[in-house]
C-alpha cells in the first residue's frame, strides 16, 4: 500500500470521527435546547442551536438578500434547520418565507429555530419534499443530516451511512403554491433532486416568473444534476448567471 493511500486513509478516518462527533453533539443541543447562540450573516442576526456559524458570509445568501424586496415571498426548498430562511426573515420583517424541509429531525431543528426567534408568522414551515409528482416517497436520513435525500448515494457521501429510513410525503411545487402567494424567490438546495423540483413547478416558474437560486451538487451523487436543470430552465426562457458552487436563474424579457 502506497504512502499516499494510507493518508487517504487516515484523512477519511479522521473526517467522518469529527463530523459524526459533531452531528451527535449539535443533535443534544437541539434535544435539550442548550444554547442558541446569536449568529451574524448577511441576511440579519438570527439565533440557532447551530454549534457554529457556517454560513455566516454564504455568497449565495449575500445574492439573494440583495435580490429580495422588503414584502418578498420567498420559497426556501431544502431550509434544513433554518439559515437561509432565519436570516432573510430576520432581515426584513414583512418578508414572508415558506421554508420546505423533508427530514422529520431536521423539520422539528428548524421548527426549534423559529421558535427560539419568534418567527412563527415570518416563515411558514413545511414539512414535506418536493418533486415532480405528488404522493410518499422513502427519504434516507444520513448520519450527517444535511446529506439526506431521497437518493441513498446521497446521504452516504463523506463515509456517511444511512441512519434511518422514512416514509415522508412530497409535494409539487406548482401545488405549494396555489396553496400560499406566489414566490417572488426560489431557493432550492435539495442534495440532486433539483431537476424534479423543477418538474413539479413548471406552472409556477411559466406563470409568476420567479428568480430561481440552485445549489447545485455533483459529489458522488448519480446523475448529471446541473445538465438537467439547465435543459429545464432554458427550456421554460430562463437566463442562468454561473457562481462556483450555485446558480442565479432569471426570467428573460418578453419581447
């Protein structure tokens, strides 16, 4: 065995020891509701049981802030525990977010943060998936909790393992929506299951011409991701403006 495999090795080693190590401790701070911390981004000073203040300055937060009107609707898919939706909401308070997650620990982490802010008439929890089709689908919940998705590759990224599995129930976007205002905004980051996102909010994005945020994920996940999103979006006359890790699309002008 090569020197360099072993210090593959040892870094894989050392890696899921302090993520595992770190996952267990942020889940009792969350059970005992310990410590909620006050936590600075760009958005607004939010307070989270969040250990640490991971993204504090996210250039994908500092975007759509600025894209964001003071009465915005915004359409948070993938919320997890609540940075995005939090800061946004802390930020402006006539805002309103729908903050869609599908992991039922997470769901109750992100309840726990609204709670703690006093958010509950800023941000609208919904604990659900969203995908191309309407109905109850097995979602893998990963040792580490934001790898979790409806894909097992997904949730066993990083030397993660498959914690559990649940039944849990998704929904269209286009649904969502006759159900709430419209998004001015949409922010998806749902571990590869964009293009379905996409999908099931066809009628939307035709219709209300919202400005679409994509995490895109590529990292041992099955599937070209971004090439499916890209075909989707062009297709319905959207502009896609490229970052390192995320893309900004926008409705082109009628002409």
């Amino acid at each position: 065995m090569s020197v360099e495999s072993v210090r593959r090795k040892l870094y894989y080693r050392l890696r899921r020891l302090v993520l595992g190590g770190y996952y267990r401790l942020v889940h009792l701070n969350y059970d005992r509701e310990w410590l909620a911390t006050q936590k600075r981004t760009h958005g607004g000073t939010v307070r989270s049981y969040e250990l640490y203040n991971r993204h504090g300055r996210d250039e994908m937060l500092t975007e759509l802030e600025a894209r964001c009107g003071r009465e915005s609707v915004v359409f948070d898919v993938g919320a997890n525990v609540g940075v995005y939706a939090l800061a946004l909401a802390a930020s402006e308070p006539d805002r309103r977010i729908v903050a869609v997650e599908p992991a039922p620990v997470v769901a109750d982490q992100l309840e726990t943060n609204v709670r703690v802010n006093g958010f509950g008439e800023r941000v609208d929890v919904r604990r659900c998936g969203l995908g191309a089709e309407s109905g109850e689908r097995p979602f893998y919940v990963s040792t580490y909790t934001e790898l979790s998705g409806f894909d097992r590759e997904s949730a066993t990224r990083w030397e993660a393992a498959v914690a559990t599995v649940d039944s849990v129930s998704v929904s269209r976007l286009d649904d969502l929506v006759a159900e709430s205002l419209p998004p001015d905004l949409i922010k998806i980051d749902v571990e590869g299951a964009g293009p379905d996102v996409l999908r099931g909010g066809r009628e939307t994005l035709e219709r209300h011409r919202p400005t679409v945020f994509l995490e895109l994920h590529e990292d041992g996940l099955v599937g070209d991701e971004p090439a499916a999103c890209r075909e989707l979006l062009e297709g319905l006359e959207y502009a896609i403006l490229e970052r390192d890790h995320y893309w900004i699309a926008e409705a082109k002008e009628s002409t």
